[in-house]
C-alpha cells in the first residue's frame, strides 16, 4: 500500500535531547554538557512511541540530538520501540558513553543502523571540527565494533569551506570500515554552524561531481541532505555517459522526500516541525 505522505511520515527524528560532551563548530541544536529544562520525560516518551506505532505504515525513528546517551532512559525507550516494531536509526555522539557495550546493545535491542559522524579524514581534522581531541579515534573504533557486531553503519559527514577537500579520504575510510551509507549534509548556517564559513557556487558544482565520482568508485550509498543539485548532476553526468535519464546517481539513494511531506522533526521538547532547521 503507497504510504499517505499526507497524514503519516515516513521518517521521524527525535531530537531526544540537547545535552552534549562534544563543542561541534556547526552544531544546529547549540548542544550543552547537560539536559535543559523541559525535554520529554521518560512517560512522555513513551507515549510518543506508541503513537508512531499507530500510523500507517509505521514510520522510521531516528533518536538524535544532542546525544541520546544523555538520556539515562535511552534502552528502556530503544526497548519500547522495538516491542512495538518501530524501525531505529541511531545517531550517538562520539564521546566516551559510546563503548562497545552500547554498540553490542544496540545490536541486541534491534537497532536497524547506527550513524557515526566523520567530518574530516585525520584526527586533526576531524578534532578540531568537533571540538574534543579523540573522537576520529573513537568514531574509526565505533564503526569497528559494530562491523564486528553486524550492525549496519552510516556516516554523517558536513560539508563546509573548512571540510570539503576531506572527502575523498574520508570515503576510503568508510570503503575500508565496510559502511553501508555515507549521508553528506550540507551546511545549513543556524545555531553555531551560523560562524561558519560556506562553500561558493563553484566550489558547491565541484562538491557535486566529486560526490558523484566517489559514489562509482566505492560500494557504499551517497545521499544528500539540503544539496538537491546533487541529483542534476548525477542526471547530467549519465546522460553524457549514455545512461538512463531517470537513474539516480549510484543507487540513488533512497526516497527522496520533502520537508514535512514524508518527514517531521520533534525537538526535546516535545514540538514538532517539518524540518530539523529550528
């Protein structure tokens, strides 16, 4: 049955809370070391996922953040979800509450994948974009032990004047840690991510055809987010190669849906927009 984009969304983000170790440079939420006045409550999350359980079909839940490891209710909501065969696609922080402990939970409460983030192609990079020394090393070792668990991965990456020549090393990390999606957001300038600096017109065109050469050269799928002239290219570039008009760039990569048409964001507080730009 086509789903009734409609009445129900097909994917749902959970901003879970605001509260974050990490000082990322772009961080939409402006996340803080601890939770904020007013986020859901245990009960109140409860209640939110049995109510996603009643539409049809169900949707995607994607806990985020902030970090969801804030939440000291996190596995009883993870487990709640489950029981009520709500699909999961976890974003955790890279700080130390990411162990191999939680990544093995993850895998035994059904957690369909987990996103880690990875903005640049060294610790240098990477650290200073995230704003805490360690984390490339701990993201390269997270990746691991969910391969090693047979948790399905995704890596986030964003795409900024600062970041954008790491790409091609970064996709031979994903290609190495056998990442199954490399989703690449391009900046949108709110909360601190409002400092800094984005890419000109012409560097956002070769953004796009280096994506569209990686995605050839690696096994794994390329998405974009707030970057629809990626699809222009992709049809472009295989119209010249003599390929079908209406084929996706490198499988496509999945549904391609709107703001609020196939999507809502639900902040910590518990509002609910169509987008995650709040």
């Amino acid at each position: 049955m086509k789903p009734d984009l409609h009445r129900f969304p097909l994917l749902v983000a959970w901003e879970m809370t605001r509260a974050c170790l990490l000082a990322c440079q772009h961080c939409r939420a402006s996340a803080v070391p601890d939770p904020l006045p007013g986020e859901l409550s245990t009960e109140e999350g409860l209640r939110l996922l049995r109510e996603l359980a009643t539409y049809t079909p169900k949707p995607i839940l994607l806990p985020t953040g902030g970090d969801p490891l804030a939440r000291p209710d996190l596995f009883l909501l993870l487990e709640e979800a489950g029981r009520l065969g709500l699909k999961v696609g976890i974003t955790p922080a890279v700080t130390p509450r990411l162990t191999r402990e939680v990544v093995a939970r993850f895998k035994t409460l059904g957690v369909h994948q987990m996103a880690i983030s990875l903005d640049g192609a060294s610790p240098e990079s990477h650290d200073g974009f995230r704003g805490v020394s360690g984390t490339f090393a701990l993201a390269l070792q997270a990746l691991s032990w969910a391969r090693e668990e047979g948790l399905m991965t995704q890596v986030n990456t964003t795409v900024t004047r600062r970041t954008w020549k790491e790409l091609p090393g970064i996709a031979e990390i994903l290609a190495e840690k056998g990442v199954a999606t490399w989703e690449v957001f391009f900046l949108v300038p709110v909360g601190r991510g409002a400092l800094l600096e984005q890419l000109s017109p012409e560097e956002y065109e070769e953004v796009m055809h280096l994506l569209f050469d990686l995605s050839r050269r690696y096994p794994f799928k390329v998405r974009t987010t707030e970057g629809p002239m990626f699809r222009r290219v992709a049809l472009e570039r295989r119209r010249r190669e003599g390929g079908e008009d209406n084929a996706l760039v490198g499988e496509g990569r999945g549904v391609h849906l709107s703001d609020g048409f196939g999507f809502v964001f639900i902040s910590s507080t518990g509002e609910v927009y169509p987008s995650g730009v709040v």
